[in-house]
C-alpha cells in the first residue's frame, strides 16, 4: 500500500489520518456517519488503530503464514481472509483508459454544445448544474482534512453567483462572492467557535475555485457571438489537453512538477502550446475574424492557463491524499477533475477577447 504523500509533522494537517494517493475516490469519512456522542474525527482515528491491529495480526499471527508459507502475503485484510488483493490495471503511459476517456469527454461536449447552439438559456442551467455538483465534490473532499464547510450557503451561493453573472455581467458576479461569504460566515456561527477559521478557510477556496471562476462562462456566453466564443474556449482547452497528452506519451522525458504530477513533462507542455497556439489561430479567425496572430496569442495564453489549473487541482488532491475528487465520470474521476483546467481557461479567456475581439 502506497504512503501518504504528506508526512511532514510541522504541517497543519500531519495530525490527521490522510488517504492514500491511490485509495478508492470515494473512500472519505462522511460526517453524518459520526454517532452522535463521537467526537469529529474520532471515527477516522479509531478506524486507522483497527488497520493497524490488524496489519500486526496478519504479519505475526497464524494466519500470516498459513499454506502459502509467506508472511509479508499482503495487507492486514487480504492476508487474513487468504485474498490476494486485485493489482490495479495497467494502462501504460497513457495512465488511463483512453477509449473509455474518449466517449465521456464526447458526451460532455455534446451536453455543453447541443444547448448553446439550439436553446441558449438551457446553457446556464448546464453551468449551474457543473457549478453545483463541483461544490458538491469539492467540500467532499476538504472533509477529509478535517474541515466542515457548510454545503447549503455555497449551493445556494454558487447558483446565485452563475445567475447574477449571466444576466448582469462580471461585477454582478463579484457582488454575489461577497454575498455567498457573508451568507456561509453567518450560517457557520451555528455550529460555534471550534474550528471556525478552518472552515471558512475551505469554504473560501471552494467559493472562488469553483462558482466564482466558473462563473465567467456565462458573460462569455451572453454576447450575440457568445456561441462562437465559448465554443473557441473549449476548443482550446480541447487542444492543450491533447497536444500535451500526445506529446508526453510521445516524447515526454523531463517532468515539470514531479511532486505535483509526476506524468507531466516540459515536452508535453509544449506540444500544448503549440496545439494550442496553432489550432485558436484557425478558429478565432474562422469564427471571429481575429487575426491569427492575435489567436496564436490567444491560445497560448490559455493553455498555460489551462495547464496551471490541471496543477493546482492536483496540488490540492496531492495534499488531500485522494486520487480523484469522485468517481461519477468513467474514465475521469470527478466533474472537477474535468473542470480543472476549465475553471482557470474560462475567466482568461474572458480577459483576452475583450481585448482581441470586443463583443459588437
């Protein structure tokens, strides 16, 4: 079983008992599971003194050296009930099931353009469904870690922030962060004091990362081109995904953030670039009349955007100890592990054609 990648006893967090990197995604600790009496947290350490009796009973008692002669068999579990655990499937240096990778994305593409281009107010309800269930995912995983953000202030916030941006633009999206902290501030009072900065530290990020970056999509979108600008947005996003996917299975030797993702290389970052750069400079000249300098620009730009918000995702997973941030997308993890590099594209996006092509 692999180790917790955070070890480090002066941070915050080493009290706790952290996941695993490669443990099952959805294998958290569900507050509403706690007995009543049972102090927070107290579920997670007790659980962990469980495995480890057991990891000692499996290696010194009977049972670990039964017919097949071997102590050191597997973990505590496996080795006491005589199962061998099942090895992960290997999937080369791809690290994920390409085929099964290919038909959701293809599906999500299909559930976000179908919308834009036939009934575009269905679109906002795409965006505020993918900001809710990003929220949902997101205090998911900071549970993890010890803190309770409160889950109905930032639903409630998060589809307030998408609708004010949509019909009145990005200050109306900065009117209702502020409202959402306000909100999730006084409904965090009810539960007192202990732990109080915690969580609205983690509601904080939640807040930002999600509704509020997010959020820029709908401004994006509510221009009379707006289809055409979005749909350049996703395309480069598209583009710096698979140029660097390409690139690094291809030619991939020298990792650019090895403690944050290993399978990331300086040579598929720029096959990103160049993707990226290369294929915005076609569309924002077929779909804007930009000219295609100004799309080279535009889609290097946002592919390091796009690679940055891939990074910071897995920074926080890194030191959340969990692989993905759920399991409801075959193939992907979680809607947030989808959205990472969306949530940072989108509001540069937004950025750079208000500059290179003013809405009309």
């Amino acid at each position: 079983m692999s180790e917790p990648y955070d070890t480090d006893p002066r941070r915050s967090g080493a009290s706790r008992a952290r996941q695993p990197y490669d443990a099952a995604p959805d294998a958290y600790t569900d507050p509403s599971d706690l007995p009543a009496d049972e102090p927070r947290g107290g579920r997670r350490r007790r659980e962990d003194a469980d495995r480890a009796t057991a990891g000692d009973d499996s290696g010194h008692g009977d049972s670990g050296h039964g017919d097949s002669g071997h102590g050191d068999s597997g973990d505590g579990d496996s080795a006491a009930t005589g199962e061998r655990a099942e090895a992960p499937k290997d999937y080369g240096r791809a690290g994920r099931n390409v085929p099964v990778s290919i038909l959701v994305a293809v599906g999500l593409l299909l559930v976000i353009l179908t919308p834009l281009f036939f009934f575009k107010p269905l679109f906002l309800v795409i965006l505020v469904a993918a900001a809710g269930l990003g929220i949902w995912e997101m205090t998911r995983a900071l549970r993890t870690s010890g803190a309770r953000p409160p889950l109905i202030p930032l639903l409630g916030g998060g589809v307030a922030m998408i609708c004010l941006a949509w019909f009145s633009g990005v200050d109306a999206l900065s009117i209702g962060l502020l409202i959402t902290v306000l909100a999730t501030m006084v409904w965090r009072m009810g539960d007192g004091p202990a732990g109080y900065q915690r969580d609205m530290g983690a509601a904080a990020l939640i807040m930002v990362y999600v509704p509020f970056l997010l959020g820029f999509a709908a401004p994006l979108t509510t221009p009379e081109d707006g289809k055409w600008r979005i749909l350049a947005t996703l395309a480069a996003v598209v583009l710096s995904d698979t140029g660097g996917f390409v690139s690094g299975v291809l030619f991939g030797k020298h990792p650019m953030a090895p403690t944050i993702s290993p399978k990331k290389s300086w040579e598929g970052f720029a096959g990103s670039i160049v993707a990226t750069g290369a294929g915005s400079a076609a569309i924002l000249w077929a779909l804007l009349d930009v000219a295609p300098w100004k799309g080279v620009l535009f889609g290097m730009v946002v592919s390091v955007a796009a690679v940055l918000g891939d990074l910071a995702e897995s920074l926080l997973k890194r030191d959340l100890g969990i692989k993905d941030m759920s399991n409801i997308l075959p193939g992907h993890g979680g809607i947030m592990d989808r959205l990472d590099s969306i949530v940072f594209a989108v509001p540069t996006a937004y950025l750079l054609l208000s500059v290179l092509a003013p809405p009309a």
